[in-house]
C-alpha cells in the first residue's frame, strides 16, 4: 500500500499540467494565426467587368507576399496579364493588359514609381481597351501601398498617347479620390 502524497506536491502536480495545457493551447493558436494570416490577401488588382455599353474596375484581392515595390509592381503586371481566374472569368471579368506584357524594370523617381513595361503592352485593341488597360494599370500600381503617382513608359519611352487610336495620357498618373472609372 503506497502513502498517500501530501497536499502540496498534488498542488504541484496539477499546476504543471495546466501549465502544459496552457503552452499546447498557446502553440496551437500560434500556428492557426499564421496559416490564416497566409492565405489573406495582401494586394488589390484592377480587372475590368464589361456592361454592355460601359466598362468598369472591379477590385480583386490576391495574395503575392512581395519583398519590396518592385517586386510588387513585378508581380501585379503578371497577375493582370493572366487575367482573371475561372471564378472572376464567371463574374463577368476579364482583363485589357494583354498576355506577355512583362515589366523591364521598377524604379521611383522624385516619389514617382516608374514602371517600365514590353511592348505588348500597348498591343491591339481600340480605344475602349487601351482605356481600359490605362486604368488597370494605374489603379493596381498605385493602390494603397506608399505609391502616390505612377508613370508608365514602354521600351523605355514615355508615351503621351497609347495604342493605335492615340489614347492621351498625362504623366504621373495620381489615383483620384472617389468612384472608380467607367467608360
């Protein structure tokens, strides 16, 4: 027959498996936060949803995990370029920046992020598409993230008109407070 423990070694017994099941909770916790804080979003791109007699921005939230702007901007390009996914593609969605428009280099100068695109940036369609393809950039590249002013240039070149048709752009580009664009 064992003697039976005295009351304070019961107390230290029971605290250490509190304790224990304290620090398993915590972990457990811990790992639920970071798996969630992982497939949150971290980035807005523009796509375009077609009306019928208008054209609209739509905002999509996507996850890139970006080191730094350029990597962002790099990364934002590429998603417009893919366009939309099979989901967005079912709303409706679709996007004007054309398949292989690759960004050549990301700089800022005097506080303006200078985003340097391939030609096929400024390949095919009309009006109605280079507007469209304008705005995207635009509004994706100078979402809430620092950027307050972005200039597109092409091959190096600072373009006043895009596209075939002569779309007039004024650069830098500043996102302008309220709605977002139809046309």
């Amino acid at each position: 027959m064992t003697a039976p423990s005295p009351p304070g070694q019961v107390r230290t017994v029971a605290l250490r498996v509190v304790a224990l099941a304290l620090l398993l909770l915590l972990a457990l916790v811990g790992s639920l936060t970071v798996r969630t804080l992982n497939r949150l979003p971290d980035t807005t791109i523009y796509l375009v949803r077609d009306e019928g007699t208008t054209m609209t921005l739509v905002p999509v939230h996507r996850r890139f995990r970006p080191d730094d702007t350029a990597a962002a901007a790099r990364a934002a390009v590429e998603a417009l370029a893919r366009g939309p996914d099979a989901e967005e593609a079912a709303r409706g969605l679709a996007s004007e920046v054309p398949a292989g428009t690759r960004v050549r280099s990301v700089r800022t100068e005097a506080g303006v992020l200078v985003v340097d695109l391939s030609n096929e940036a400024v390949a095919g369609g009309g009006s109605a598409s280079m507007i469209g393809r304008l705005a995207q950039l635009a509004y994706t590249l100078t979402q809430p993230s620092g950027v307050d002013a972005v200039e597109l240039r092409v091959e190096g070149a600072r373009l006043d008109a895009w596209g075939g048709e002569g779309v007039m752009t004024a650069w830098p580009w500043r996102r302008p407070d309220g709605a977002l664009p139809r046309w």
